[in-house]
C-alpha cells in the first residue's frame, strides 16, 4: 500500500505545486483552480492510502509471498447481471431527453430507479450468478 | 485462487468449458460483467468507429484531391471533419486502449479474476456504445451533425450559431462516454492497487500495467473537468446562462481552458496504453528482459504529472497565455519521452529480434510517434506555432502522432489474438498490413508538413486559389487510401482467422507476464493456476529456471525463481 500512496501524493504535490506557481506567475483564474484542485484530487486518496498503509499488515501482493498466500476468499465477482444494461439505457434515454424533450425523462427516471433498485437487491443477496 | 505450479495445458482447457456457466449468444452479450467479454466488446465496437471514422477520412481526402472538389458540400464537410475527429478521438483511440485491450489485460497480468467493479465496467461499455450510436444520430437531425471541430470552441458551439440537435447530440455523446472513461479509471486504479496476486509488487507489475494504472489515474484527474466545461455549455445553449457569451459578459476563452486542461491530458491518456503495448513487445521479440525498467515506471509518471501543466500550448495565439511557461512545461515533457525511447532502443539492442508482425507494427510505432514528437517539439515554440497554427503543418504533427497510436494498435492486436482467440492472425497479410499502414501513414502526413509551410489552413474545403497546392495533397491521398487498404487487410485476416486451428497453446511468443501463463483465451475467471512471483517476469522465470531474470532489486539467491519453485514443488 505504500508505493501506492506515494504515487497519488507525489502526483498531487508536483500539480498543487506547479498551480501555486502558475497562479503566482500568470495571474490567471481559471487554470490555478484547476491545477490547485487537481493536486488536492491527488491527495486525498493518497493519505487515505497512506493511513491505511501504516495501520495494516504487509499484504502478500506487497511481499514475497508464496502464490498460495492469496487462497481464500478475495471477493464476490458477479458472472452476470442484466441491471447495468438497464442502467445504461436509463441513461441513455436521459440524455437523449436533454436532446428532444423532457418527455423521455418520464421513461428514463423509472428505468434508472429500477436498475438502482435491482443491482443492490442482486448485490445484497449476493448477486443471483455470482459465486 | 489455486496453488499449484504448472503452466495451462489442453487437459484443464475441457474443464474449463464444463465450468463456463451463465446465458449465452445475445443474452450473454447484454449481461456478462467478464472483463474479457467486454473488454472484447470494447474492443470490436472500437474498430468498428476506427472503420467509420476512417470513412469520413476518406471522404474528407477524395474532397481535397483537387483544389475545387465537389464529393461534399462546404457545410458537408464541417461535419465530416468535426465528426472525424471526434469519432476517431472520443469513440476509437481511448475506449479502444483502455477499455478494450486493457479491461482484458490488465487483470490477467496481475494475476486477478475480474475488474474490482464488474458490474460498473459492464455499465461502462453500455455508456460507450450508447454515447457512440449518439454521437452518430447527429447525421439522422435536421441540421445535421455537429459541425463546429472536435474541440467545440465557443462562440460556435452556441445556441446561435450551432442551434440545431446535432450540437446536444455531440454534448450528449461527450457526457456518456465520459462518465464511461470515469468508470473505467475507477475500475483500472481499484483492482490494480487491491486484487494482484501474491508476491506480484508493485515494482513487479508488467509496464503495460504500469502505463494503465497511470493512465487511469490521469483519466480521473481530466474526465470530470471536460464533463463540468460541457454542463456549463449544455446550461448556455438551454438555460440562459452566459458563462462562455462574451456578449453578456462571460468568457469564451474559458471554455478553450476547460476544454484543453481535459485535452492535453487525454493525448497522454491515449498514448500512455499504447506506449505499453509496444513496451511489452519489444523485449518478448528481442529475447531481452526490458532495458530500464524502473526508468520506464519514472518516465510514465513524469509524462502524466507534467501533462497537466501543458494545456494551453494549444492556446499560445490567443494571447491570453502565460507562454513561457506553457513552453517551457512542455520541453520538459520531451525528456521522459526521450528516456522511453532510450530504454526501447536499449531493449532491442543486441536481442535476438524476431520480425513478426506483432514487432513490425511495434517499431513502426516508434518511428512515426517520434515524428509525431519532434515536430512537437517546433509547435512548443511560441514564436513557431504563431507561424503555423491552424494549418496543415499540426493537422499532420497530430496525425503522425494518432498514425502512431493506430499502428501501436495492431501491434498489441497481433501480439495478444493467440491469446484472446488461440488463434494466430495470418503473418504474411499482418505484414503485408504493415507496409501499407506504415508507408501509408507517412506518405499522408508528411505532404500535410509542407503545406502547412507554405500556408494551407486546415478545415477548408477548397483551395481555389491555391491550385499550386494540388500536387502535395493529391500525394496525402494516395496515403490515406493506403491506409484505408490496409484496414481492409486486417478486417480480411480477422476474419479468416476464425476458421484457422487454435494452435496458439498458452505461450506461443515464449512471453514474459502472467497473461501468457494460462491458457489461450484464458478460463472464466483466468487462472486454474498462477507461479511464484519473485520479478517482473514470472513466466519467463517458470519457462526458464536456469536463466532467470534478474532482478533490479533482486539479488539474494533464495529469492531466485528455480529456488521458489523447489520449494513449492
Ligand atoms: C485513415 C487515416 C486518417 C486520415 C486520412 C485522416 C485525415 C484527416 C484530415 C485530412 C483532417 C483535416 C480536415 C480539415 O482540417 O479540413 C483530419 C482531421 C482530424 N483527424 Fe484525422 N485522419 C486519419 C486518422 C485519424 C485518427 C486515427 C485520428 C485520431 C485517433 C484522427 C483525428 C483527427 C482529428 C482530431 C482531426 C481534427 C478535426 C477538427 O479539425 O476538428 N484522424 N483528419
Ligand atoms: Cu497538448
């Protein structure tokens, strides 16, 4: 976890840095909030890595661990699920409702309702085909 | 996960078919959340747009072959190249590298049995598609499709001047296949930091995963602000606000800031998948371990960091910009840059090179990405790019770079096809395929180089008063119609090769990352077994136990791969 968070940080630091510098030199607004907004984007993640990385073990991606360390349980992958499918045309349809009309919200709000409403019923139960 | 220490035979390959489970044909289609059926997927649907867009490539150069061409109508042809462009950038060159190739890669690579989020990377691609068949529909309105360049530059994007549903269509498009690339960086970035397999560190993972977790974490960094940019110009042209209106008091100019703090990192965000695949390739075919790996990882990072200070070296003739440090900022890009192909030359040097076609494309990459950089590195020079902004010369620095980016693409597709299909695509068309992509590309872009100099402004239909400028763009077109030969070429072998023998096995390029460790395609969740992972090439090391690769940081015997696998055993 180490590494991983000193990347974020090292990439968040270098951009605050670089707007710190580029807002102090060009006076410009738009690019220094992008730039300082960035940089903070960057490092947020990183020190939540980073203290989780202090407060936990050393994984066995992290070491020389033997292939058989990862045995066990690491996640449930669904195999199959029709609700990101519906999702994706709720959403679909929402933006071709920015497009031609309002009217097709009224068809696009329940679909996406009905995905949300569907996909973390399929995840509470543990997903139907995961295993 | 399983523990036992052999490689992928044809005996686990039936048991595999017993184990594949859940609907098939269409319905698995719509509801598998495999990253390998939908990175394939992405994959299909990617060339597809690669086909469409070339099209509207090919029409736009049969339109320029003569100076008063009459294929197209003038208003025509500002949708032809704005849907070009956008097609080719928003709908081919990313989704095909990070969502198609590497959605199917990079969990194999590190040993992983699917994407962290399987259902949202199946939400992914449904956004991609839909966003594409959007972006398409332009040509069905009244009005017809966007017509205001790739880039969408207010004042022409506005309610008056792009007033038609071609214009909402194309904001449209951008908003799904946005929140798709967002997804998609989420994904990349979760399953690379919390599902590799033990012992793979992060200083272990292959570089094309490397490249893919940098390139994820730069889509998460410039995605939302190009998808804000088009909410505030979605807000304009419906809601009355007048944040880009210079006429009620907002500023145009923003939007090129917005639109380009996305823009510059997104070409890292198409190169850097690409600069993977061929970092991949060249020391498999050069019988090398990399040259310079941790220099590899350093460069990425650098590129990425440093590209988000760059945007408005596309703005430098605005006059609005702080142009020494755009300048300089992007100098500095060419020195990581200059290290990869340091370590890619370094990694061929004194191989056994094999010329498959894999490697023809791979090093056809680099000569044309390295034209594509050095003209560049003139545009980076404030007082060059005045002289040549908005003219033939970018369209064709731009295009050796994209020309590069395609062929990288059939690199990584003739490298890894035995492993999606256990298939080899035919060698002798892949290389016939080569030689006219290759030529093609660079018969296409260098007459665009000379015109630029003598003047020709890009996006224009006619040249009427230019008849002299005849000859070089009628030489552009022989290019580009090579290139669109061999596309056809490689549709023909795709093609053909479904009917040939899967005699692919799991290793056939005597690879060095886990992908070539099972079997070809790989099982439902990849792996009836993974090796010991003591460096960055575990197959390698399991295929070789006497001449295995030592390490940068490995230089304690019992962390040796023969002494593992004694072990193990
Ligand atoms: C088949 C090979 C290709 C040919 C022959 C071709 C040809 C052209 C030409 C002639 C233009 C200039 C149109 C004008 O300014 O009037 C253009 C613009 C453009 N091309 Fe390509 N192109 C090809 C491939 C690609 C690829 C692979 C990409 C990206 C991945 C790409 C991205 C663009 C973009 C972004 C523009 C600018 C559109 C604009 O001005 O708004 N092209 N192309
Ligand atoms: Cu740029």
């Amino acid at each position: 976890m180490k590494t991983e968070a000193r990347l974020l940080i090292g990439l968040g630091v270098f951009v605050l840095i670089m707007g710190i510098v580029y807002g102090i030199w060009s006076k410009e607004l738009s690019g220094t909030v992008m730039l300082i907004g960035t940089g903070i984007l960057g490092i947020f993640p990183g020190l939540y890595y980073r203290y989780w990385s202090k407060r936990m073990a050393g994984r066995p991606e992290d070491t020389d661990a033997p292939v058989d360390a990862g045995a066990g349980f690491i996640g449930s992958f669904p195999g199959s699920s029709i609700w990101p499918f519906v999702l994706g045309m709720g959403c679909w349809l929402m933006v071709l409702a920015l497009v031609f009309g309002s009217w097709l919200a009224v068809i696009a709000l329940p679909t996406i309702t009905f995905a949300l409403a569907g996909a973390t019923a399929e995840g509470r139960r543990g997903g139907a085909a995961s295993h | 996960m399983v523990d036992v220490l052999e490689p992928q035979t044809a005996a686990h390959d039936d048991h595999g078919h017993d184990e594949h489970h859940g609907p098939s044909g269409i319905m698995n289609w719509l509801t598998s959340t495999d990253h390998k059926v939908i990175g394939l997927n992405y994959t299909v649907t990617s060339i597809i747009m690669l086909v469409i867009g070339g099209a509207f490539a090919m029409l736009i150069r049969a339109q320029l072959t003569t100076p008063n061409g009459s294929v197209v109508t003038l208003a025509q042809y500002n949708e032809l190249f704005t849907m070009h462009g956008s097609v080719m950038i928003y709908l081919f060159a990313g989704p095909f590298a990070f969502g198609g190739l590497a959605n199917y890669m990079v969990p194999i690579q590190i040993g992983a049995p699917d994407m962290a989020f399987p259902r949202l990377n199946a939400l992914s691609y449904w956004l991609y598609l839909t966003g594409s068949i959007t972006m398409l529909l332009g040509f069905a309105v009244a009005g017809g499709a966007a017509n205001f360049g790739w880039v969408g530059y207010a004042p022409l994007s506005d309610a008056l001047n792009a007033p038609g549903a071609g214009a909402d269509l194309w904001i449209g498009a951008l908003l799904l296949t946005g929140f798709s690339a967002i997804f998609t960086g989420v994904n990349l970035v979760a399953t690379i930091f919390y599902l590799r397999a033990p012992g793979m560190t992060m200083f272990r993972m292959p570089i094309f995963t490397w490249n893919m977790l940098v390139t994820g974490i730069l889509i998460l960094l410039a995605f939302p602000v190009l998808t804000a940019g088009l909410v505030m110009l979605y807000a304009d042209r419906h809601f009355g606000t007048h944040i880009y209106d210079a006429n009620h008091g907002g500023v145009p100019i923003l939007w090129q800031n917005i639109f380009w703090f996305w823009g510059h990192p997104e070409v890292y965000i198409l190169a850097l998948p690409f600069f993977g695949m061929v970092t991949e390739i060249i020391p498999v075919f050069s019988r090398k371990p990399l040259f310079g790996y941790k220099g590899m990882v350093f460069a990425t990072i650098a590129i990425a960091a440093l590209s988000t200070g760059v945007w408005a070296h596309h703005m430098f003739t605005t006059g609005t910009v702080l142009l020494p440090f755009f300048s300089f900022m992007t100098y500095l890009i060419s020195i990581p840059t200059g290290i990869k192909f340091f370590n890619w030359i370094g990694s061929m040097w004194g191989g056994q090179i094999r010329f498959t076609a894999a490697m023809l494309f791979a090093i056809g990459f680099l000569i044309t990405f390295l034209i594509g950089g050095i003209t560049g590195i003139i545009l980076a020079s404030p007082p060059l790019d005045f002289f040549t902004h908005d003219t033939y010369f970018v369209v064709a620095h731009f295009h050796s770079v994209v020309m590069a980016l395609v062929i990288g693409a059939m690199a990584g597709l003739y490298y890894w096809f035995p492993k999606i299909t256990g298939r080899f695509l035919n060698e002798r068309i892949g290389k016939a395929q080569f030689w006219f992509l290759f030529l093609g590309s660079t018969i296409f872009t260098m007459p665009g180089y000379l015109l630029g100099l003598k003047g020709m402004p890009r996006r224009m239909a006619v040249y009427t008063l230019h008849p002299e400028w005849q000859h070089l763009n009628t030489l552009s077109s022989v290019g580009a119609w090579m290139i669109g030969f061999s596309t056809i070429l490689f549709v023909i072998n795709a093609v053909k090769t479904t009917r040939s023998p899967k005699t692919a096995g799991p290793n056939p390029w005597d690879a060095h990352t886990l992908e070539w460790f099972t079997t070809s395609p790989p099982p439902h969740h990849n792996f009836y077994a993974l090796p010991n992972i003591r460096s960055e090439r575990p197959t390698w090391d399991y295929y070789h136990p006497d001449a295995p690769a030592l390490t940068h940081d490995d230089h304690d015997p019992s962390h040796m791969p023969n002494a593992a696998k004694g072990a193990t055993k």
